[in-house]
C-alpha cells in the first residue's frame, strides 16, 4: 500500500468555528461530490457538524443519542465539553473506519462558546477558532492574519463568510452556499449566504443575465484589427 | 469506557482482517522530547506543535503532563493515543489514591506501568503511536526513562525522542555531568531545543520547559527562542557558484 504519510486526508469541504465575546460562530459550504460531479449543491452541514457526509452523519446520529440520554439523567443541558468529549469517543475508537475530521461548537452556561476541532485520529484540541475540510488549506494564511480575539457577533460571521468565501474560491471541492450557525446564551440562528451575493475575489467576474446585456449596455464599439 | 461502532469485516475464518483493528498511521504527531536528570530532579522540554503531515496545523498543545505527585510525563507521536494514555494514567492514579494508605505512585511504577501497557499493544499489532518520556523524582532520587511505541523501555541520565535522537543525544553526551544546576540544565536543553528548530522541519518555536522536583512538577509559560541567521556565508552563498545553493 502507498503510504504517503505526509499527504493529510482531505475531505471534500470547508468548515469553519470561531469563537466570538459572547458564543459561537459556525460556517460550512454546500458542496457534496460524488467524484468530479456534485451531488447536492445546497447541503446543511453543519447539524451538530459533519464533513465528510456519511461518516459524520453516523457519528452525529450516536452522538445525538447518548447526548439526550445524557441530558436526561443530568436534568440539564450537556455542555459543549462532554459532546466534543463522546464525539471523541467515537472518533478515537473507531479511527481506522472513520475518515472524518469535526468541528463541535456550542454555548453553555459554565464556560460560554467554546469550539474543540477533533480532527482525523481523534484528538482534542480547544482552540479560540478552528478551520477543516480540504477548503481549510487555503484558510491558514489567512486566518493567521485576520483572527482576532474578542470579535463582536457580527464581526465573527462576516469572518467566517469571508473565509469560507475565499475557500470555495480556490477549492474544487468546495461550493454552493455559506451556511453560518450563530450559537449563544440567545439560542441558534441559521443564517444562509447564496453563491451568489458573495464578494468576488480575484480574476472573478460580476454575473450577468447574458453577453446581450453586455453589447447593448455598452454602445457596440467597433472591434480592433 | 469504549463504544466501537459495530463493523462487518466478513468471515474470520477467511478473511485475516475481520475482526481485528490496527492503528495503521499516525494524523496529529508531535515531534521531540528532550529531558536531563540534574541536581534537584529533572528537566523536560517539548514544543508545543502537532503536526498533520506536512502541515504544523497545532501550535497550543501541551505534550509534558503530570502524573501523580511525582512524575511527569512528555510524549511524540500521536496526540489522540498521549490524550487515551492519559485518561488510563488518571486511572491508575485514582485507584492509587483510593486505597488511601500513604503510598503513591513513584516514576519507576508509572514507567513500568506504561512499559506493560506499550508492549501489549505492540504484540497485538495495535500500538499506541507514541515514544514516552516519563521522569520524576520519589524520596530524593531522581529518575528519568523513556518508552517506545513497540515496548523498548530504558532509564539513562538524559532522553530524547524523534528527531531529538539524532540531533540532541550528541549535545548530551557532550555537555551533560552530575549535578547540573537549574540554570545549567535549562542552558542545555535551549541548546538542544535550538538546533531542533533549525533542522527538524516539524519544530515549531513555541516551548515549554517542564521541571520536576521533590516539591513538584511545574511546567513554563511557552516562550519563544531567538534565532541567528548572521552568517557571512548566508548572505550570498552563491556568490561563488551561480546555480548552486
């Protein structure tokens, strides 16, 4: 077997969880791929986060169940420690099946938002924000450069907009819609970003309806020789 | 408490991998470990990187832990397997207090401990990825000894992991005697942890020295180390040679 052990896995997607003064700030593409075609252009990936869509909803779906068991006997909400905890459970002991990198973030009333990036292998790691997905490789640059602790909600959700934006620039694998899910003492709002009304990016055009509207906005000029 | 998600692998009878998980690779690694043993116990560092292939994805985590009152343990390799080691050493230092009788958990049982555990799962083809480095200090004497993903296990007066291996051990041999002051000892192992961030490529600079006495273990704030690129030479080193490098 060709063990290229310095090529990470990379799944086909971008997902995103930042910290912010007061909660959380969750952020995925749309794009699932079967090979080169794109199987669903507007998927939701962020339910309790998945990736890599069959692996991680299996996870999610355990996860779910002891999660409610667990509220249950606590006679509370669980918090954001103990999912990232049994979602590491899952991910640590079934690491040779798994191929799916996760992002849990929540709210709860101990420690605020909290984000825990439990990449392949099933490691836990507590991080102010976390990137993944094969997307996630254009990202580290520049979420060295623009993270900042202490946003304002807003602030945060245009962050990972961006950034997700940037990601689905650049990735092939990435595409469709910016899904973000803003987590707080509040509650949880979905909130929904077309392709289409995001900013552009290098070498990318305004769309339009058709060249027509081009030529005639235009007076027709005469072409070069 | 473990839940392993039921997988059909097919027939054990005729099918050699039903049945059986192996860890097969490494993801999230952490590169080396140096410690000494010096006058009142010993000395440990670590960078604070894990690493995903090429990519040096973690700079925050913490590799030297403490364990019990008296011994401190840092580990390469894979991060999930050192946080799974971890929750068994929580284990055994709970059922260590639970008996309550005064005694507890020198280094010397800690490594044996971990030794055992190594080695088993190296025969069952399932090896926690890791090399260990567990160093205390019980009753005055100090103790430092290092374990490796397939069971090696041995003491000596100063350790080192990974690429610490081939570039540290010689500054060791070189330098380390009995009795090396605080302020000695943390020289050394900067020297170490120096050369380690010019030439191993999944060194990050971002470090913490770990200390381990009779009082106890404390672990540093992470710093960073400063750099020399001064050299004459790389100004322009192909001066002389245009095309080379």
């Amino acid at each position: 077997m060709d063990l290229n052990l310095d090529a990470p896995h990379s799944m086909g997607t971008t997902i995103i969880g930042v910290t912010y003064n007061g909660g959380v700030v969750l952020g995925a593409d749309s794009r699932t791929s079967t090979g080169m075609y794109v199987a669903n252009r507007a998927s939701d990936k962020i339910t309790q986060l998945t990736d890599n869509a069959a692996d991680s909803q299996v996870v999610s779906d355990y996860v779910r169940y002891f999660l409610h068991q667990h509220t249950i006997q606590l006679g509370q909400p669980a918090t954001v420690k103990v999912s990232a905890n049994l979602i590491r459970m899952l991910a640590y002991n079934n690491k040779n099946m798994l191929q799916t990198g996760l992002i849990v973030g929540g709210w709860d009333k101990y420690e605020g938002g909290k984000i825990y990036g439990i990449p392949l292998g099933g490691t836990v790691v507590e991080q102010p924000f976390a990137i993944g997905g094969s997307g996630s490789s254009y990202l580290y640059g520049f979420f060295d450069q623009a993270w900042k602790e202490n946003m304002t909600k807003e602030e945060a959700e245009q962050l990972v907009v961006k950034a997700v934006s940037l990601a689905i620039a650049r990735d092939g694998a990435s595409g469709g819609v910016v899904r973000t899910v803003i987590i707080n003492s509040e509650g949880v709002t979905r909130n929904f970003y077309p392709g289409d009304k995001l900013q552009l990016w290098h070498e990318e055009l305004e769309p339009q309806n058709s060249l027509l509207d081009i030529l005639n906005a235009a007076g027709p000029e005469p072409m070069a020789i | 408490m473990t839940f392993t998600i039921p997988i059909d692998n097919g027939d054990a009878l005729k099918n050699a991998e039903a049945d059986s998980q192996r860890t097969l690779y490494p993801y999230v690694t952490g590169t080396s470990i140096v410690a000494i043993k010096y006058k009142d116990g010993v000395l440990m560092a670590s960078d604070m990187g894990g690493s995903y292939g090429s990519t040096l994805r973690y700079k925050n985590i913490e590799r030297m832990k403490a364990i019990g009152k008296h011994s401190l343990l840092g580990a390469s390799g894979e991060i999930s397997d050192f946080q799974e080691i971890l929750r068994y050493l929580d284990e055994l230092v709970l059922n260590d207090n639970m008996w309550d009788d005064g005694n507890s958990l020198g280094p010397k049982e800690v490594h044996n401990y971990l030794t055992r555990v190594m080695y088993n799962r190296r025969n069952k083809f399932n090896p926690l990825w890791n090399t260990l480095v567990l160093g205390g200090v019980k009753n005055g004497e100090s103790y430092l000894g290092m374990v490796s993903m397939i069971g090696v296990s041995f003491e000596d007066n100063h350790v080192a992991t990974g690429f610490g291996n081939h570039l540290a051990r010689p500054i060791l041999r070189d330098e380390w005697h009995a009795d090396l002051s605080f302020e000695e000892g943390v020289k050394l192992l900067e020297k170490c942890m120096r050369v380690l961030l010019y030439r191993d490529r999944s060194a990050i600079n971002k470090l913490q020295i770990a200390k381990i006495t009779e009082e106890g273990v404390t672990v540093s704030q992470p710093y960073s180390l400063k750099t020399f690129w001064e050299f004459k030479a790389f100004n322009n080193p192909t001066a002389g040679a245009e095309g080379s490098w």
